[in-house]
C-alpha cells in the first residue's frame, strides 16, 4: 500500500526520509511525527506508527475543530474524495450514542467516546479508516492506512514473541 505516493514496505526511517523531501518537518513529539500539508488541509500531523522495522501504520491526523459543522465538513470530504479513488466503505457507522440537540452536546459526545463517525475502505493492499475522534488536545478528523503485507509481518514478530 501506498501513503503520499511511498511504499509502505519501507522501512520507517526511509519512509520518513521520503516524506521529509516531500515538505514535511518533524515534530517536537517524536521522530515519527512529521507536520505538513495533507489533502490541502495544512498543519496535519502524520504518525508512522512501527514495530522493529515494519510500518505497522500511517495516521494523518487533521488540525482540531472546535466547531461540530467544520469537522463533519473535514470528515465528508474526506470521505468523498476516498469514494472517488476507492469506491464505497466496506463499513461506515455515522451515529451519536446519545440524542445530540447542538454543537455543544456533539463535542462533548466525542470526548466521551459517545460519538462514531467511522468510514472503512478496503482495497486489495490494505484498508483506510476514516472517523472523527478526540485526541489530546482537541476533536480531530483522523485518517490511518494500514497495509496487509506489513500487518502479516507484524503478526509473525508477535508470534515469535511469544
């Protein structure tokens, strides 16, 4: 699978290397959290998540919203430009747990967990979720890819592990 036209099967530090000539800076968090341009949204924070040497995981994570309306904004389209390229999710549940009357009782349900916006797209290399989430520091649109090639070396390191 490929994220911003890079293999995944790199290994995290070319991957990295890649996404650096790219535009991206890394972060003060960590060195596998570059921030740049994603989609024409600025200020995105890309995680490349790892175990050993194999890219377990891309997350993009998209600057936070404090409004409802700008984040399901993000989040359709997203969606929509991921229709185009890959077709309709294999899964999609966009629901609130509890009755949300206005902008307010919506944030809150996000930080409760209360909130599932979540899209799956499938492609015969890997899968794309797609979902409104909190993270840290605020209500976020987040988009992870996950490569099935990795995700089968990954599993072996597990079980040699044990």
């Amino acid at each position: 699978m490929k994220f911003n036209g890079i293999s995944m099967g790199e290994t995290p530090t070319v991957f990295i290397n890649k996404l650096k000539a790219k535009g991206f800076t890394p972060s003060y968090y960590s060195d596998n959290i570059l921030t740049g341009d994603f989609c024409g949204w600025n200020n995105c924070n890309i995680g490349i998540l790892s175990n050993k040497d194999i890219i377990t995981s891309i997350c993009v994570i998209f600057p936070g919203m404090e409004k409802w309306k700008d984040l399901e904004f993000i989040y359709n389209d997203l969606k929509s430009l991921l229709i185009q390229k890959y077709g309709n999710p294999y899964n999609c549940v966009e629901e609130f747990q509890d009755s949300c009357e206005n902008d307010y009782f919506k944030l809150h349900s996000i930080q409760l967990g209360k909130c599932n916006y979540v899209s799956v797209f499938k492609t015969d290399n890997g899968s794309i979720f797609l979902c409104i989430c909190y993270i840290s520091d605020g209500n976020s649109v987040m988009v992870s890819y996950h490569d099935n090639i990795n995700k089968e070396k990954e599993k072996q390191i597990i079980i040699e592990d044990l």
